[in-house]
C-alpha cells in the first residue's frame, strides 16, 4: 500500500509541476499581448483560478507530506519522554487521518455530484467546465488520509532526509 500511496504522491506532484509550468506559460502570453496592444480572449483567470491553482495547491500537499517537508514545532513535546512522544505521535495521525478521511470522502462526493451535473462557469466569451478541478481536491485528500492511516498503523516509518532541517 505504501507503494501504490508513493506512485500516487508522485503524480499528483508531477500534476502540480504541469499547472504550474502552464500557469506560468499562460500568464507570460497575457502579458506579451497586452504590451503589445492585443485584447485577448485567453481567459487566464478562469483558467488560473479554476484549473491551474487547484493543481498546484492541492497535488503538492501529499508529495510534501510524504517527506515529512511540513513545518513541526515540538517545543513542548520534546521534553517529554520518547514512549510518550511516539504514543502522542501516533495518535495524532489516527485523529488527523480520521478528518482528513472526512474531508476526502466529502470532496469525493462533491466531484461526483459536480461531475454528472457538469459543472461549468460562465464566462464573458462562453462556458469554461471546471469540474474536473474537484477530483484533484479529492484525490489530494485521499492520500493525505492514507498516509496518516499508515503512519498510524506504523506501516510508513517515518522519512528522516537530511536536506531539511528539522526544528
């Protein structure tokens, strides 16, 4: 499971990186044709706030929980005795996997619904179909909760990779 959990990380991220590059690809060439004097009709902040920022916030997340690249304050927790810290540890990823399993399951219920009735926005030169964007919310969901399950159940030890400095 923590296979298929890290291939998945690794897609949503690759996901990520393309809506960025496009993103970027896109806001550059609304840029040049308004310098030039051109009015354009490539509706970049639909496609920005519809398609691209989704990718890049949402499919990011599971990649840098993954390895361990959120930010952990343990001031208090450190003086604690080791067993007490796992155990505290541990039970705070069966809590957070629980909600973030929630969240998932709510997010996929809202990508379906959205999905049957094409969800769409309307647009000044026509409609834009944004409901694709929701299953990458989901999906994004799912495997934050499946990583906080493992790492409850102990099956994903965590990452310890010296290219970040732990606080």
């Amino acid at each position: 499971m923590a296979r298929v959990l890290s291939i998945l990380d690794s897609v949503l991220m690759a996901v990520a990186i393309a809506g960025l590059g496009l993103m970027l690809a896109h806001v550059t060439l609304e840029v040049v044709l308004r310098l030039m004097g051109v009015v354009s009709q490539l509706q970049t902040i639909t496609f920005v706030s519809a398609c691209y920022m989704v990718a890049v916030i949402f499919c990011a997340i599971p990649y840098a929980e993954s390895r361990e690249g959120h930010i952990s304050v343990d001031l208090f927790t450190s003086m604690l005795p080791q067993g007490v810290r796992q155990a505290l540890q541990r039970i705070g990823h069966g809590v957070i996997a629980l909600c973030l399993g929630v969240v998932a399951w709510v997010s996929f219920e809202e990508a379906w619904d959205k999905t049957l009735r094409g969800e769409i926005w309307e647009t000044s030169t026509g409609y834009f179909v944004v409901w694709p964007g929701r299953w990458a919310v989901a999906l994004a969901f799912a495997a934050l909760a499946l990583r906080n399950a493992l790492r409850f159940l102990r099956q994903d030890p965590p990452r310890h990779d010296n290219s970040m400095e732990q606080v």
